[in-house]
C-alpha cells in the first residue's frame, strides 16, 4: 500500500527526459572533467596506479561517479527550465 505522503510528493516531481545522444553528451563531459579535476587533489595516487592516467583508480572511479552526479544534475536541470 502506498503512502498518501508518497501519492501527494510525486504530483510535484517533475518530468525525467528519455536517454539520448545529448543526455551522454552532458555526462560524458562532465564526468570527463571531474577526472581532469581530480589531478588537483590532494593525494591522488593514494592506491593501486591507474596505468594511464596520472592518478590511482580508486580517484578514477570516484571522478567518475562525482562525474556522473554532476552530468545527471545539469540534465535535470535543463530538463526542468526547457532547455533539453
């Protein structure tokens, strides 16, 4: 059975877009430059070596995953003001 509460939240959550080339676009990118940022921390070779890359892959995987955080977060919002 579901929450009356529940019922009454999501009348105000607004519209998620369908995946498309330009919603990989804005996450690629963005999880692209977090990686790129991640050279500016502190310790980032604390961990095993990524063998590329001048950072260990436990700051890679983290790049990433904030990466993805912010890319879902821009598309919303231009989700939400039309944009996308």
């Amino acid at each position: 059975m579901i929450s009356s509460i529940l019922l009454a939240a999501a009348e105000t959550v607004p519209a998620t877009p369908a995946w498309n080339p330009t919603v990989g676009i804005i996450i690629s990118i963005s999880s692209l430059v977090m990686v790129l940022l991640s050279t500016r921390i502190e310790k980032p070779l604390v961990g095993p070596k990524f063998p590329i890359l001048p950072i260990s892959i436990p700051t890679f995987v983290a790049a990433m995953a904030f990466g993805h955080i912010i890319g879902v977060g821009i598309v919303l919002g231009l989700t939400n003001i039309g944009r996308l």
